[in-house]
C-alpha cells in the first residue's frame, strides 16, 4: 500500500468516527422519513429524489405534505426560504474553514446541514479530505436512512422510541466542547437567550428568524465588547 | 398535482435549500477580503448557533403537559455534567442519550 493509500484509508477512519452520532440521528431520522413517505403512498422516486437533490430533514418533511396538497410554488419557495435561513449563520461561520477546499468545496456548501456543519466546526484540526468525508458520509447515512425506512419501515420491530435524543445530545455535547474552549462565553447566553425567548413569544414554528434576528442585532450591539477577544486568533 | 408540478416542487425546495447554503460563500468569495464585520461575525456566531441549535432541539417539548419536559432536560444536564468530568464527546452523547431513553420509559 503506497502513501496516498494509507492516508486516505486513515482519513476515512477518522472521519467515520467523527460522523457516528450523525449515522445514528439521520439513520433514525431517515427512518421516520422514509416510513412517513410510504405510509403517505408516495413511489419511492419522491422521497429519494427529495433526499438526494434537497438534503434537509426538515425541508423533506415539509415536502411530503406540499407533494401531497395543491400546487403552489411560491408557497414552496418561501417555506424552504424560511425552514432553511439557520443555514446562514452556517456559512458565514465556515467562511474561514472552506477557505481553500479547492474542487471539495461545492459538495462541502451543499452538505451543510446542521449536523455535517456542528461535526465539521468543532473538528479544528481536521483536513481538507477529512471534513469531505464526513460530509459524503452523512449524505450516504441520510439516503441509505430514507430508503431503509421506505423498504422495510414496517418491518421494525427494535423499541428504539427516543434514540433520536443522540441529535439534541449531539448539539449539546459539541456546544459544551465549544464553550470549554472558547475565552469567549457571552454569545453562548446570547443564543440560548434569544432562541428562548423568541420560541416563548412566537411559538414552534415561527421562532427561528426571530431568533436569528435576536442573535445578530446582540452581537451587533456588543461588538466593541466581544470582538477584542477574538483577535488573537485571527493571524494564522 | 401531476407529476410535472411535483417536480417542480422537488426542484422548488432544493434550489431554495441550497441558496441558504450557498449565499454567504457567494457574498464573501474566498478571493476578496472578507468585511471585518462579517469575520467578526464568524467567529463569535458559532458558539451563539450551537445555543440556538440546543434550544431549537426543544421546541416540540411540551413544558405544561406528559412529563413536562422533564426526560429532555434531564438528558441534557447529563450531557453538560458528564462533558464537563470527560470531555469525550462520545461518552457524553451516550449518557444523555441511555438518560433520556430511560426516562422515557420509567416515566409513562
């Protein structure tokens, strides 16, 4: 085995590693999806297509139900619009780590989903080839999700009501490692704060932008107080 | 709706889905500097979206009826306590996670 071999074979392994507690949410979660779509009559092009081309949980769920009422475009549009903005605040905090993937980085911005951006941000020291790979492999974990649910949905008979928590532990666990490393604490309390709060006045569907919006104009009003503590790690 | 249209509802979302993606690489290509606003931005949001994601995750929790919310938060104190005795992201998950899935069911 060459060099290139091996390296690619080690970047696998720790990308794999990486991406297991996403292998176990979108195998749940594309379970779900998969069950919902054939409970729902649909062929299974729909949900397929939806998972390959969309790739976005809660867009795809969104999207059985828009298949199955009246046609409205626009309708379409402005829910994906909606469901979709966190993605955002993703990409503005991957700005510097994409920097510099070269042909990685269309899939890299396509794939980046709350889990792959979580894994793929608190991974600091990871490779270009590493922080691919976790991405392809939660696309294959989410697809390969979908179509078991679809095939054989009906046919589980695990009790493994509540393994979907492994996504909310997820975030919370990479949340904490963050805050561990971080000087910083105040955005922290600022996105906790403002998502609270904006989840208490607007309610569970609508809270998201309000929250997003929260979140900026703080950051925007404390940036004389944040932003010295993050100079010194601006030189690289 | 006919197949055509439901393609294009397919078509619709993911176009949508991916330019919430895609858009602030295209605002700020890797080419040009960067606003300092918007480098300020990404470093002090991610801790701000790990938060909101955390909160996000509760949203269908209902705090006045069942268990009122109690296997979530439990879980979730696990996750910080253990986190903080380890710092293994693994174990840490797992805890929460057998914490949560255990509640579930005592608690019926």
């Amino acid at each position: 085995m060459n060099n290139s071999q091996a390296s690619f074979k080690n970047s696998l392994k720790v990308a794999f590693k990486r991406s297991l507690p996403v292998l176990t949410g979108y195998w749940f979660l594309g379970i779900t999806y998969g069950v919902l779509a054939e409970s729902m009559g649909f062929s299974y092009w729909y949900p397929l297509s939806m998972a390959l081309f969309i790739y976005s949980g809660s867009a795809e769920f969104l999207g059985l139900g828009m298949l199955a009422a009246g046609f409205n475009p626009l309708a379409a549009a402005s829910m994906a619009l909606v469901v979709g903005a966190r993605h955002l605040f993703y990409g503005i905090s991957m700005l510097d780590r994409y920097r510099g993937m070269g042909w990685r980085k269309p899939f890299l911005i396509f794939g980046l989903t709350d889990e792959t951006f979580a894994v793929n941000y608190n991974a600091r020291e990871s490779t270009p080839t590493e922080m691919l790979m976790v991405s392809l492999l939660d696309y294959s974990y989410w697809i390969t999700g979908g179509f078991m649910g679809y095939m054989f949905g009906s046919l589980l008979k695990f009790d493994i009501h509540g393994l979907e928590f492994v996504v909310t532990a997820m975030f919370t666990a990479i949340f904490m490692d963050q805050f561990l490393k971080e000087k910083e604490h105040r955005p922290a309390w600022i996105g906790i704060g403002c998502t609270a709060v904006a989840l208490f006045l607007f309610g569970s569907q609508y809270f998201v932008i309000p929250a997003m919006v929260g979140i900026l104009l703080m950051l925007t009003a404390f940036r004389k107080k944040l932003e010295p503590s993050y100079m010194g790690e601006v030189q690289k | 709706m006919t197949s055509q249209q439901q393609i294009i509802t397919i078509a619709i979302l993911a176009l949508m889905t991916v330019l919430t993606r895609a858009l602030p690489f295209l605002i700020f290509p890797a080419g040009k500097p960067t606003p300092k606003y918007i480098q300020y931005l990404g470093k002090a949001l991610p801790l701000a979206v790990f938060g909101m994601l955390v909160v996000y995750c509760l949203k269908d929790v209902k705090w006045l009826e069942g268990m009122h919310g109690i296997p979530e938060i439990a879980g979730i104190v696990a996750v910080v306590l253990t986190h903080l005795l380890r710092r293994q992201l693994f174990l840490s998950m797992a805890v929460g996670t057998a914490l949560y899935m255990v509640l579930i069911r005592v608690m019926v």
